[in-house]
C-alpha cells in the first residue's frame, strides 16, 4: 500500500520539511495537501538552504513527480516567484509538477483581508502569517471562491471574479478603487496560460499513481494543535491539517494509507498567539529559541518555546493514529542539566485525563513534569541510536512510553545525513 503521510503533531515547525527529505529517496511522488504560503518549510541539501512555502520540498530530486492537492490554497505571486527560483537553481519542473485545479486561489482581496481582519480583531488577533489563509477558506466554504482550472477559461473567470468582489464591496470599500475587474482578468488568464501545462485533474493522477503502486508521501503543513476542528480554536490555522485533510486535500480513500508518521519536537513551540501550557519564560525558553534558531520561516517572528508536552502529543496521536514517531531537534538540548517532560494536566487541583477543547480552560491548566538528567554530548554527527548518550536515549524511551508509539526517526540537525533511523 502506497502512501506515506506524514503531518505535524503539534503546531507547526516541527521540521517535518526535513523529515519528508529525508524520505523522500525511496518515493516516487510527494504531495501537498492543505495550507498554502503560511507553510515555511526548510531544507538543507549539503551547503544551500532551500526554502519552500508552496512547491513540495520533493522538487529537490530530479525525477520525482510533485503534486499540489485540490486542499491547498495558492497564492498566484508567490507559486510563480517561487517556480521562477527553484528554475534558477536549476531545478525542472515540466512533466513532474502538478497543481489541481481544483485548489482554491488566495488573491490580493484575500491577503488584504487577512491584514485588515487581524487589525480589526485588536487584542483578539490570532497572529496570523497573513498570507491570506482564514480569507481564502472562508471564501472556499462560502462558494464565492477562484480555483486554478478558472485561470483557462476568461469568461468564466470573469464571471467568478465580478461575484468575489460584488459580494467583498462594503467590506472592501475604498481599497477596491484601484483595482479595474477588466485588469484582473487579464492578469490572472495570463498566469493562467503560465501555469497550464502544470494545473491538472489530480485526484485521478494520484489514485492512479496508486493503483500502480507507486510509493507517494504526503507533505503536511501548519501541525495537529493549529487544525480548524481539533486545535486550539480560535488560535488555529484555517484548514485540517489532521489526517483527514490528507484524503479530504486529494481524493485519495483511507485504504490507501499504509503508514502515518506524526513529527514532534523534542520541545515545544508556538508562532503567533494562544494558550501554551509548557511555555517557558526564562534563560532556558531563551536558550531553545536561540540554539534551535526558533523564528519563523514565513514571518521571522521569534517563536515561544516550552517543555515537551505528553498530554498534548497524546491527543495528537489520538486523533491521527500515528504508526510511528520522528522526533526532531534532539540536538539541541545537548548542554541541558536536566529536562523536563509534561506527563499531565490539574485544573484546580483535580488532575485532567483529557486535553481540554475549550482553550479558555488549556489557558489555566497547571502542567506536572518528570524531571530527566540531561546529557552535554554534541550528538549532532551521531548515525546510530545505541550510540547516543544514555540519557538522551532514556529521553526517547521516556516519550516513547508515555505515547504507546515508536520513535523511529530521531533527527539531529538540518542535514539529511543527520537522521538516525531505528
Ligand atoms: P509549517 O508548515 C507554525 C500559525 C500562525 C498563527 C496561526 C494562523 O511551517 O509548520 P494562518 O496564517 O495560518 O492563518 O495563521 O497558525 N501557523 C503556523 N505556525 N508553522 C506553520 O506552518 C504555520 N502556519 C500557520 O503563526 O498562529
Ligand atoms: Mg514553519
């Protein structure tokens, strides 16, 4: 059975672009299957970084086919500057790049919207990368939505267009006076014919792929804590970055699904607001931050760093019924005197066997930690797990006891070479 998901377990930066890397040598297809330009994921291939916010991280190998799911939302600008990049460096697209053409379009409207809502939220801003996500969804569930097949057809675009913007006009207001719905059109149709050869049927093109028994990998953005259902609302992203998004952003059944991978931190981290009950306010959040350069890649924002968090990853796993665990950032706690692990939860002295939904109570809770030695070893060119120091194996065996599931990746830096499979 073909397809390998792999998904963030907690919110977001898990490092799963590496992860997906790192995999990615045995696949023949990767695919992307919700969020859009919010996404910021980073991969090192020997001296150069690559950063990717839209195009799967797979593109870095030749011959693999790289697919766009019908769940992702694209931004027009951003898809062509970064196609113009990776062409730079070298890197083909024809005959392997595939966008659905049912994924929904993210426009200016949709970006502008995204600044303004967060304006107006005021000290109820969720911190958004404002790339136009919560906009471009909401237009997608309300039908006024573009999608990439609209880009072929200038009547039919036009048609579309001239609702989206009747139906924006008292929210818009003045900032629609520079903009001509003539323009637009033909704009967008011009990108459109940039774009034809890759915009294709591709619930069909993947579930074939799968009837050949073809071995694909499915990419996931954002991370189970910021999904739209199961996160920490109103704090979330605006798509399911839980495992159904994985079939609901292509077409594939759950049949298909042979393995599904869940990418957790060694610690924890958090962009933008909300609850965050392991958060640490001190030298040692500074240290994490600083030694795992936590800031992100989309926005540059410093990121909020706290203790691994079992109650959490739990219900992560719960929901996504991981197979197995990569734990990324291992390295970066070596110098730590001790480590702590959050085993549960108490709200007002009684003990929670639950992640509480309502985030007005996560904001309350009182974490209980384990305490663990920690290990001064630089372990970042280590290539077996027996060879790891004792307490950093203790660390893992601690995490794997308390989630029930194997770690069976262990990452410790950037470079694809620094990944310790069990
Ligand atoms: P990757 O794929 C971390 C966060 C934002 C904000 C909330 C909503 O790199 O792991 P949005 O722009 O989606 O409407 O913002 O979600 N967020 C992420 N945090 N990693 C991401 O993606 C994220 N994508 C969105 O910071 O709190
Ligand atoms: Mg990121």
């Amino acid at each position: 059975m073909p397809v390998t998901v792999v998904l963030g377990a907690l919110w977001g930066d898990e490092a799963k672009a590496k992860i997906v890397d790192a995999l990615a040598e045995n696949m023949d297809a990767i695919v992307r299957f919700q969020g859009g330009c919010n996404a910021g994921h980073t991969v090192v291939h020997g001296d150069t970084t690559y950063k990717f916010h839209i195009i799967p991280v797979g593109i870095l190998y030749p011959d693999m086919i790289c697919i766009i799911g019908n769940g992702v939302v694209i931004n027009l600008e951003r898809l062509l500057e970064e196609i113009q990049d990776v062409e730079s460096k070298g890197i083909y697209l024809a005959d392997r790049f595939f966008i659905s053409s049912q994924a929904h379009i993210t426009l200016p409207i949709q970006t502008y919207l995204d600044e303004l809502g967060e304006k107006l939220s005021g000290n109820q801003a969720i911190g958004t990368t404002k790339s136009g996500i919560g906009p471009t969804y909401s237009d997608k569930a309300a039908r006024l939505g573009l999608r990439m097949g609209d880009l072929l057809d200038k009547e039919y675009l036009k048609y579309r267009l001239s609702n989206l913007i009747n139906n924006k006009k008292d929210l818009l207001g003045s900032w629609l006076e520079n903009i001509s719905l003539e323009d637009s059109v033909e704009m967008l149709y011009e990108i459109g014919i940039q774009l034809k050869s890759f915009i294709s049927n591709t619930p069909y093109m993947i579930n074939n792929m799968i009837k050949e028994n073809k071995d694909i990998l499915f990419e996931g953005a954002q991370g189970t804590l910021l999904d739209i259902d199961f996160g920490t609302y109103p704090f979330v992203t605006s798509s399911n970055s839980t495992i159904g998004g994985a079939l609901i952003g292509t077409g594939i059944n759950p049949r298909s699904i042979h393995k599904i991978i869940g990418v957790m931190k060694a610690y924890f981290t958090r962009v933008g607001n909300g609850p965050f009950p392991t958060e640490l306010h001190d030298e040692i959040g500074e240290y994490i931050r600083e030694k795992g350069h936590e800031y992100g890649t989309t926005t540059g924002r410093p990121r909020r760093c706290g203790w691994f968090d079992a109650v959490a990853a739990r219900f992560s796993a719960m929901l996504n019924g991981f197979d197995e665990i990569a734990l990324t950032l291992l390295d970066v706690y070596s110098g730590l005197d001790t480590i702590e692990i959050c085993t549960g939860y108490t709200l007002g002295g009684l003990e929670m066997d639950e992640y509480p939904v309502d985030t007005r109570l996560l904001q309350k809770v009182q974490p209980s930690y384990i305490s663990l030695p920690g290990w001064k070893e630089d372990i970042s060119s280590v290539k077996n797990f027996d060879d790891l120091p004792e307490n950093a194996r203790d660390f893992i065996r601690t995490i794997e006891d308390l989630l029930g599931i194997p770690i069976k990746i262990i990452s410790v830096g950037a470079k694809r070479s620094q990944t310790i499979f069990r």
